[in-house]
C-alpha cells in the first residue's frame, strides 16, 4: 500500500472505509495497513523482564516523585520520573488510574512535563499526578539522561549505526510498552485504566503506543499529529542529520511516494479513546486543512465502529502549544474514559 505524493496533494486524503462494506473487509484492511506500518519501522521485539530500580524519591505537595532506572529490549535502561499521588486513608486500598506521559522535543526530556521546572504548558505529568493519576514519565532515546556518549540531544546517528535496520520509532515504541509493563505490575495501579499523552514528539508516539499496545485504553495527542498530504516537509518522518524516524520514508519520498497515510497508522488503535489537538498557527505542522480532514476522516471510522464518542479533535488558532484551556478538556477526556467508565 504506497500513495503518490502528488495525488495526495491534488484529490486529498484517501478514505479509510473506500470499498469496505463490513466489519471483516475492515479488519482485512487493518491487518495489511499494520503489516506495513511494522515493515516500514523494522518490526518490534518482545518485552524483557522487568527490572527496575528506584535511585531518588523527592516529596512534592501532592505527590511523590520516584526516579527510576528500568530495563528495556536490545540490552539498554529506560530512565524515568514515577509520580505518585499522595493518598487518604479511604483512597489507600484503591488502585488508581495511571497515565504515561511522553516528552515533547526537549532536552530535559521528563523533567519537562514531570517537574515544577518543566516548560510554560508542558507540565502534564505533574499536573496529572496531581489529578490522582499515577504518572509514569520515560525518557526517550537521545533525550534526557538517554543522551549518546558524544553525541548531542536526538542525534540518533549513534542508534543507525548499531541498528542499521531498525528505526527509531520502533525503539520508542518498544521502551514505552516496557514502560506499560511497569505500571501495570505495581500494586496500586489499575491495569485496566492505562492511557498515554504528549506533546509534539509524545504526541505521536502516545498514538504509536497504543496501537502497539492495547493495555493503552485512553490517548491524548497535542500538535503530534499531521499527515504527508500537504505537508510542506514530508521528509521530516525520514533521514535527517538529527533525529531520524523512519529512514525508509526518505528512500520512498524519492520515487515520489508514501507507504501510508499518518490517519491510517492512528487508525489502527480505533475504537481506542483519542482525543487530538491541532494548532491552526503551528509552524511545524502548518497545514491545518489536511490534518483536520484526516481527523473527520477517522471520525467517520469510529462512527462506522459504533463509537463516535470515543474520538474527539479539535483545532484551534494557538501555535505549537498545549494551552490551559486545551489541557484541561484533555484531562476531563481522560477522566472520562479511565476513571468514569472504570
């Protein structure tokens, strides 16, 4: 399944229920877009035991923050900010709700959404934590303490030359299921009740994430969502001096094609709860128009499903940001679907 560029440009996003007439021809579909998703990102690997360690705990007004190590696929540790909220005696034998909260691009990695230190509207983590959610806040590669012995931040060049054939979208992918793993085996937290948001680059790996995992039941993507139609820099998803997603893409993009339309990956954890944010004066995603017809496009599909409920996108005119207003009808998107429907 490969588009042409320049047919997108021109007719606009394909449709995702374009001949399907039932559930199983979707199903079809679905099985083949994911069979090129994982061709197109080298595949993920199993999950490894998990082992994890506390190195520091520091105390915060409601909540705990537990500095974590934790071990990942291909041999590497994840490094991790646990928050935990503070509880009552009446709350103490309930197990709570918990949310993995994926960094944007910044060089701090957790401690941007996970600490009072983090950016003007990237604090996320914390403020989720102070929400009652248990907050895991990984690291990703290149960012954070993951940064490559003399390499800069997301300068994934050192990843490629040990994992030529891999991507590093997988790797995301892999450390944060691992990162699942965790949450789930602790005592106070609801295995049933898991959902994953970012900003930017957490964004679009909370999206990945779930259709990766299905322990995912709830997803919040701010500004990490865009698609290849209309996009002024396609080549940003492949090779680059920097960070470098999926380096096939690069090699597609040079015969003039794409191997997938972006709403057709997000398509992939439907009917999973998905609320996105999009930014009308975002000048790394500015085209709007194309972002939002893919969105109604996937709303089409929920509605299909018998779950238009369970999606919900909306665009504003702020830039790259997560303002207040957006994140507070984030968060009550995430009470609904994993404290009020538990």
């Amino acid at each position: 399944m490969s588009y042409s560029l320049e047919q997108l440009n021109r007719d606009g996003i394909p449709k995702l229920l374009h001949g399907i007439s039932d559930k199983a021809e979707w199903e079809a579909k679905r099985q083949s877009i994911m069979r090129r998703w994982l061709e197109c990102i080298g595949g993920l690997p199993e999950s490894v035991p998990l082992r994890y360690e506390v190195l520091s705990e520091t105390e915060e007004e409601r909540h705990v923050r537990r500095h974590l190590r934790y071990d990942t696929a291909d041999g590497d540790t994840v490094t991790a900010y646990l928050l935990v909220p503070k509880r009552g005696s009446r709350e103490a034998a309930a197990r709570q709700p918990a949310v993995l909260a994926l960094h944007p691009t910044s060089n701090e990695g957790k401690a941007d959404v996970a600490t009072p230190q983090g950016r003007h509207n990237r604090r996320y983590g914390a403020e989720l934590a102070d929400r009652g959610y248990v907050v895991l806040a990984p690291d990703t590669i290149t960012a954070g303490e993951r940064v490559y012995e003399g390499a800069s931040p997301y300068q994934t060049a050192p990843f490629y030359e040990r994992y030529p054939q891999w991507t590093a979208v997988a790797k995301m992918i892999a450390d944060h299921r691992q990162g699942v793993d965790l949450l789930v085996s602790l005592d106070y937290v609801d295995a049933g009740r898991i959902g994953a948001i970012g900003h930017s680059l957490g964004g679009y790996n909370a999206i990945f994430l779930a259709v990766a995992d299905e322990r995912i039941r709830a997803v919040v993507s701010s500004c990490g969502y865009a698609t290849f139609t209309g996009d002024p820099n396609p080549g940003r998803w492949g090779r680059r001096d920097w960070f470098s997603h999926i380096p096939v893409i690069t090699d597609e993009l040079e015969r003039g094609i794409v191997p997938f339309e972006w709403h057709e990956i997000a398509a992939l954890a439907a009917p999973t709860p998905l609320f996105n944010w999009s930014g009308q004066a975002d000048k790394i995603f500015p085209h709007w128009e194309p972002i939002a017809e893919s969105m109604r496009d996937l709303h089409a599909l929920y509605e299909w499903l018998g779950e238009p409920e369970r999606m919900l996108s909306l665009d504003g005119t702020s830039a790259h940001d997560f303002p207040g207003p957006v994140r507070a009808a984030a968060y009550d998107f995430l009470d609904t679907w994993l404290k009020r429907h538990s």
